[in-house]
C-alpha cells in the first residue's frame, strides 16, 4: 500500500480527543496554508475560517453542537464560513489582488472581474449562498488530506446548529454564514471509534467506466 | 517550505494537456483510492464516478463543456455525479456494509439505520440533493490533494452543462446527475497558465481568532 492510501485509511471521524495534546504550531500553520491554497470556483475564495480558541466561547458552541466533546477536546477547532453574497468590492479586490501577485497592468484583466460580475450578479441569492458554500467543501476535503499526511486526527462536523453559531459568532452582520466546523488535534487512547474497520462501497459500485 | 505547502503551491487548474501523456495504472488507482476514501456525511456516500474513456463521447461532452480542451486532451476524465434521492435500500445496503465490514451483528446497529432515515427521508427533495451534492466537493478537494501529491495535474470544473450531461449519460434514470467534472492528466509544456504565480487570500484575510 502507498503512504496516501495508507494516510487516507489512517484517518477517521475521531470521536474523542486527548484534551492535554497540542497541534504544533509548525503544523497548524501547514494546516491553515492548505486551507487558503484550496482552490475555489473563480478562484474567489468566498470563506472565512474562525479559529475558536476562547474556552469559554468553545463551551457555548459546544452547546449548538449536541453536547458533542470534540469541541471543546480537540486542541484547535475552526468554523468554516461562507460570504452570503458577492459584492462588487469582493470581485474588484480580488482582480487589484491578481495584478499585484503577477504584476499584470490592471486594465489587462479588468474584463474578467467584469465576466464575474455579469455571471455572479444575476444569480438567485440562495443559489449564489449555497454555491459559495460549497467552496468550504473542496477546502474540506483538501485539509482532510493534509492531516492525514501529518498524522493530525480530524472531525468534520456538520452535526451543529448553524444559526446558533451565527448569533455567537455574529456572522450574518459580516455578511457570512457557518457551514462546517472541523475539529484537530489528537485522538483520546480510549476512542473506540478508532479501532473500526473504514467502512466504503467498493470500487466496483462506485465507479463506471463508460 | 515543507513537502505538503510545496505540493499544494505546485498544482494549478491546468488548462492545456499533453494529450500523448498517460497516467499509470497505479496512479489511476491511487486516484479512485482517493475518491473512494472521502469522507462523506455519515458515511452514505451519495456518489458516483463516471470514468468517461470513451473517445466519441469525450467529443460529444467537449460540446457541452464550452469547448474545454482539457475534456478531450487530459489522460483521464472523471463526472462526479450524486444521488437525487437517498431511498430506504440505500441505506439498508450501507447497514449490511457495516456490519459485513466490522463483523457486527447487524440487529446492533439497525438503529443507526433508522436513526439516519427518520433524518433524510423527511427532507425536502432539493435540500437532501443539495447536500448529496456537496459531498462530491469534498472528494474533489481530496482528490486534488492527491493529485497534486502524486504530481499529476487536474482540472476540477464547474464549467459544464450538467443537464447535458445527465442526458448524454443517462443520469437522471439511474437517481443521478452531474455534480463537477475533473480531468487527470500531465500539463502541456506550453500551457501558459503554468507558469501564472497563484493568487490568494493571506492568512491574515483568511482566517480570524477568537
């Protein structure tokens, strides 16, 4: 077996963290680098992280969460969060951005910013939330990834009442909304969750070759 | 700069293949491993992989992907496509997987069964294909995590017209539609994008701490 088969394999949902076990700092940072590397559509990375590290703060969500312990165990926790809407300064920042970090004139590539605008204007407003949401996914997924590498436990948590989360975290005034919440850190000796064979379809029923 | 941050700095959407490039057959397999071993909401995987070879049909879905070369050129063509329903045998099927995975008896843990289906079946219809869908998300942000590990270059597109899709392959009968498309393969040499510096949000845009 390859080492990512085997990080992906070595992964799972911990269940029960070792509450005295820290994340490095070195390896958080290569955890929020994968975060902000992740790709998004446009490349407009319409998300925000929050990194909870207030105890108290933790405890209230724990709250939201269905009493769920990770919360509070695991030794970094971040709520992704997702832009409700797209304003015109988010896609004019983001072209003055492009054209610092290639050092392209402005004018060259003002007409993507205004392609943007022209597809991302006109959407519905719950369609254009849900699409940018889906964004905090394709960040998921990448993390998972690299803490398997890392050999950091991860729980990505949709178990938690977003709107809750919302009004503690004052997210709709800054015109976001809480997705996921992923939890790191290590896993407890005695999470039985931890000894459980990975269970997934086969190949075979996953995938058809046409 | 550690191997990960490396790995996820080195991938880029890639917009021209070198059609003559191949990936191996263990890569391809790390590739399904990857995709196989995403994590999912509790575990369902609403998913399906349509591993399009089919040269014709390549041609045909090119059409519908506004002439993206990468359809055609790239060594592999992956629809992510999700389940519009999750029906009772979905789940039942999933339980008997468990339970021959772990070697449980399967009366132990019929309850999660039912637990999961006193959740879905209630859901509105476009909500639950909603959420199967975001479940493809965060197998495209693993896949691409492996992908880049493994030094080989994808695509992950939006830009496609799914309903086309779904026709074109016969989703919407088999309880499917097309949710992104990737396309797997090696970077032509004279694909400008290459060498474009990646434009990202800082750390400090990013992420917040509270």
């Amino acid at each position: 077996m390859n080492k990512i088969i085997e990080d992906l394999n070595w992964r799972y949902a911990t269940k029960k963290y070792d509450a005295t076990k820290k994340i490095s700092a070195e390896d958080f940072n290569t955890i929020k680098e994968s975060l902000r590397l992740s790709p998004s559509s446009f490349g407009l990375q319409p998300l925000k992280y929050i990194v909870v590290e207030n105890k108290e703060l933790r405890e209230e969500l724990k709250v939201h969460s269905f009493n769920q312990s990770q919360i509070t165990d695991a030794s970094h926790m971040i709520v992704f969060c997702s832009l409700i809407d797209i304003k015109e300064n988010h896609i004019d920042q983001y072209i003055e951005n492009i054209a610092k970090t290639r050092s392209q004139e402005i004018e060259k590539i003002v007409g993507f910013g205004d392609y943007m605008k022209k597809e991302i204007f006109p959407m519905d407003k719950i369609l254009l939330a849900n699409w940018n949401s889906k964004q905090a996914y394709i960040a998921l997924g990448q993390v998972l990834h690299t803490c398997a590498n890392l050999r950091v436990d991860a729980t990505p948590m949709e178990g938690f009442k977003a709107d809750k989360y919302d009004e503690v975290l004052g997210l709709k005034e800054q015109n976001l909304k809480s997705i996921l919440v992923c939890a790191f850190g290590y896993r407890s000796s005695d999470d039985l969750n931890s000894s459980l064979k990975k269970v997934r379809k086969s190949q075979d029923e996953l995938f058809v070759l046409v």
